[in-house]
C-alpha cells in the first residue's frame, strides 16, 4: 500500500504510482483542456468521468484516471482527504490531438463542468 503521510492511502502497490506518474507526464506532451489547480471546483467530475473508461493501473483510492476519445481526466483528491478540505481537490482534462480536444469540449458541455 502506497500512503502520503501516515493517514491517506493513495495506491495499493508502487506500481500504480509509477503508472499514474506516467499517464500525468504523458499528458504533459497533450493539449491542456482544463489546468489542475487547487480550489476548482471537483463537483460532478467523478460522476461525469465514471462513464469514461478507468484507466486502473494508474488509479487508487485518491487519484483516478479515466480515457475516452483521445483525452484523459484526472482527479486528485489526496490532499483534500489528507487535510479534510475539499476546496484541495483538483482534476485536469488533456487532449491527446484536434479531435481528442473536440471529444473533450464534447464532453465538458455534455456535463456541464468548467
């Protein structure tokens, strides 16, 4: 079990920190569509993203990844379990190319998230 501190558990082996590390830095190479940053709203995206394929080898407890149509969602929600704030979860939305940025402006407006 990977934790962060010594209350969270993140992932249930090293292995799927490596894999979530992966995704994210290959991301880094994608289009941004939504830019992860502290105190964004969170609501809706798991529920929005659940009907995306999982992506579980880089998933855990507190961070998800999800894939549909050349993009990704990820959700982070580790500091805001660890520090019990809400307002500390986070998620980001990349395009892998033009028409995986047009299937994720699908998918933003279809679920009403920003």
């Amino acid at each position: 079990m990977y934790r962060f501190a010594a209350d969270v558990a993140v992932f249930a082996d090293a292995d799927a920190l490596i894999e979530a590390d992966a995704l994210y830095w290959e991301c880094e190479s994608w289009i941004p569509v939504v830019e992860p940053h502290v105190g964004q709203s969170a609501a809706g995206v798991r529920e929005a993203a659940s009907r995306l394929s999982l992506a579980r080898e880089g998933s855990g407890n507190t961070e998800w990844w999800w894939e549909s149509d050349g993009f990704r969602v990820h959700l982070w929600r580790t500091f805001a379990e660890l520090f019990q704030q809400e307002r500390q979860a986070k998620w980001g939305l990349w395009a892998r190319d033009e028409a995986g940025l047009q299937a994720a402006h699908r998918f933003l407006a279809g679920n009403d998230l920003q």
